[in-house]
C-alpha cells in the first residue's frame, strides 16, 4: 500500500470502529454478532470487523483490512466470518462503498418468516422507497449469501434485504449510510410488527410512496447523504 491508501485505511479503521458503537447504541446485535465493513475508496479493499471480538474491545488497530475475494492484506485477527458476503457485494455493486450485516430482533422476525416488509410507513417510503424485500435461504461460507443480497438489491430502491431464517443486510454509498438503513430497518420492522399486531395496516398509495421516496432522497436534508449509492 502506498502513502495515500494507508493515510485512507488508518481513517476507515477508525470510521469503521466507531460505526460499530452505533450497532450496540441502537440495540441491534447480541454478544459478537454483527459486523460493518467500508471499501477503500479506489481500492480493491475493504476494512472490516475481527471475528469473534467483544464490542467493548473493538478499536481502530483490530480491524482487518482484506481484499475483494476476502483474503487478509493487513490485521492481527481473522476477519468476521460474514467477510465473504461482503466482499460480493463490493465486487458486484461498485456503487456500494459500505455493508452492514444484523440480527436486528423485529426485522429478523420478519425475515424467519419470509415476509418482505409492506410499505405502511411514510419514513420507510422516504429511506426504502416501498417494501423491504426478502433474500433467499443461503448458507454462510462461499458466495450465496452475497449473490443473494446482490440478485435481491440490484435494481431495487431498498438499501436492506431481510435474508430469509437469518438477519438484515444493508448497503450504501458509504459505511456511515449502511449503519442508518441498519437503525432504519430495524425501527420501520419494529413499528410495522406493532402495527399489524393491532390490525390491518393501511396501504400507501404507489403515487405517494415514489413522491416521498423522491423528495427524501433527493431533496431532504443534505442533497445525496441518504439511501442508497446515487447510481441505483
Ligand atoms: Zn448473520
């Protein structure tokens, strides 16, 4: 690595470091559940989690840094065993600059079911654009929990899949991006299980969803911080 990838990889091991408080800070992993990762920009790289490491001990320095086929270029520990659906997804979507993966309780609930989350909410049509749609069953190890992120995500508004019997996955144009459509997911699921629990849901209108979605992604806030990476 050249000077200026190590000075973007030293920024991405504390970036990525603290993205993982915000898993805890938002209730969404259990024990050493979980894991965030970010490209390296320009890079066929990738910083990402050590497998196995207490949340309270994750800093900057045990983060491992690996290629796109996850093979380890710089880092102590063993990378999270989720490091291969990761590395897919980076080398089937350019777009994407950070992955984050979740067994978040209400969207998993949703996902051992099957069931892809109907759009009832005007924050979900804002964030996710309409439903947020299920994956298939994969097995960890190989390539079929990313080629089933990618095959669900590509060409689809939501930046969060719900991979069927197993937990969240969620991209974005960076790793900070990722972690909010985590948080997200995890509150549209929490409040649509509530819902339903009460009663039917009331649908919102096609029209209204593409109007929301429009104007969250491309006009609240600050132009392009939200969603997904700008070429979906
Ligand atoms: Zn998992």
């Amino acid at each position: 690595m050249n000077s200026d990838v190590v000075r973007q990889v030293t920024g991405l091991r504390e970036t990525v470091a603290r993205l993982h408080r915000e898993l805890t800070r938002y209730d969404l992993v259990a024990w050493t559940a979980g894991n965030v990762s970010a490209r390296v920009p320009g890079q066929d790289l990738m910083v990402i989690k050590p497998s196995g490491v207490d949340y309270d001990d994750l800093t900057a320095d045990c983060m491992v840094v690996c290629d796109l086929n996850g093979t380890v270029v710089d880092g102590a520990g063993s990378p999270s065993s989720d490091t291969a659906a990761h590395a897919y997804v980076y080398r089937a979507m350019p777009e994407v600059g950070g992955v984050v993966h979740t067994h978040s309780g209400y969207a998993t609930a949703w996902a051992a079911r099957g069931e892809a989350i109907p759009c009832w909410l005007t924050a979900q049509a804002d964030e996710f654009g309409g439903e947020i749609p299920v994956g298939p069953f994969a097995l960890i190890g190989g390539d079929d929990i990313g080629k089933g992120i990618v095959s669900t995500l590509s060409g689809h508004r939501s930046p969060a899949v719900l991979m069927r019997n197993h937990g969240v996955f969620t991209i974005g144009r960076d790793a900070r991006a990722a972690v909010k459509a985590a948080v997200m997911c995890e509150d549209v699921a929490r409040t649509a299980h509530l819902a339903r629990a009460l009663g039917q849901p009331l649908p919102i209108a096609q029209a209204d969803i593409d109007s929301l979605h429009d104007r969250y992604q491309n006009v609240y806030g600050q132009r392009g911080a939200t969603g997904r990476p700008a070429t979906s």
